[in-house]
C-alpha cells in the first residue's frame, strides 16, 4: 500500500480496514459477554475469564484478526508501522497465552494486556492527532474526541490495575468492575478508529472555482 494515498482504492480499501478494525473493537466484549450469558447465565470477571468456555473461539478469533490488520497498518510515517506491528505482537500474546494457564503463561497475558492498551492509547492520542498545520474545523473536532479516547483508555487501564490490587478482578468481585473498565476502554480504542475510518465528521469537499 502507498503511503500518498495517490491511489484512491488503495483509500477505501484503508478506510475500510480502519472501521472493520474500529467495529471489532466494539463489538469484541458484547459478542463474548452475550454468548457467555447463553452458555452459562453469569458475566465473567474479565474479558480474559471467557477462556474458559467456548467463547474462547470468539475471543482468540477476534484477537487474531485485529492483530493483523494492525499488522497490515502503514500510515504517514515509520512510527506509525512501528505501532502496528507492536499492537499487533501484544494481540497474539493475549490470544496465544490465556489467564488460565500456567504462572508464566499468566504474566506474558497481563503484559500483553497492559502493553496493548497502551499501544492503542498511543495510537488514538499521538498518532491520529496529526494534522496538516492548517487542520479543518472537522479535524480539529476529530482530534478532540481522538485525544478522549486516548485518555479514556489509560485511565481505564490504570483503574484496572487499581482493581487487581484490591482483589476486585476474581468471580467473587460485585459488580465485575475489570470487565466493564476493559469494555470501557476497547469501545474507546474501536471507536477511534470507526471515526479515523471517516465515517463521523468527515472533511467537507473543497469546492474549487470553475
């Protein structure tokens, strides 16, 4: 893929990889949390904890596909492939090592979690905020909601570890406070993506004299 954008497939295609990315995102904590309510009428106090039954398909499936189209990922700069080939490397260490495995297995799980979310975070609040150095009103208002969802996901990502340290992250936990702070935080990252898809508040057309 060109990094121009002078090939207008190669733009659509990207944009569409943007929102399918955006779209899994969101949809990733509903589609285990849904299916795990079927299996076994009980929210898990994790996301990770849907190892345990069969959602487990969904779960490493989902990973899988948003680690390679991050994989995939080529924006306007280095930092930008660097990024994805990163976020892509901590998906498969989440998918590939499950927080029910053996100690070690448990750490290279958490690690990839915590470093994932960060990675994201990056992505929403460094890398999407580039702008041309005159941005339009539409960019400026994108970027806002960009360095939101950025935030959102590393506070999220700290409170999340506030919850490990008092204990709140195993089945006896009221409430299941992990679950919804990862939910929280992968709808701030897919939705990021959905809007650097250009599917909300994109560019007007310029309209040029003639």
């Amino acid at each position: 893929m060109t990094r121009d954008g002078s090939d207008g497939g190669v733009i659509v295609s990207y944009l569409t990889l943007r929102r399918v990315v955006g779209i899994l995102g969101i949809s990733l904590p509903i589609i285990v949390a849904v299916w795990g309510a079927l299996l076994c009428n009980c929210l898990e106090p994790t996301i990770s904890d849907y190892y345990r039954l069969r959602t487990r398909d969904a779960l490493v499936g989902i990973l899988f596909t948003v680690g390679w189209f991050l994989f995939t990922y080529r924006g306007y700069e280095r930092k930008d492939e660097i990024a994805g080939n990163l976020a892509c490397a901590f998906a498969l260490g989440v998918a590939l090592f499950p927080s029910s495995g053996a100690r070690w297995e448990q750490i290279v799980h958490l690690v990839s979690a915590a470093l994932l979310f960060l990675v994201l975070a990056y992505f929403s609040f460094c890398l999407f905020t580039q702008s041309a150095p005159v941005p339009t009103p539409e960019k400026r208002l994108r970027n806002r909601v960009y360095r939101f969802c950025g935030v959102l996901i590393l506070v999220c990502l700290v409170l999340i570890g506030v919850c490990y340290r008092l204990g709140l992250a195993g089945d006896t936990a009221p409430f299941k406070p992990v679950f919804w702070l990862e939910t929280l935080a992968l709808w701030a990252f897919g939705f990021s993506w959905f809007v650097k898809g250009e599917t909300l508040w994109k560019d007007r057309p310029v309209l040029t004299p003639g």
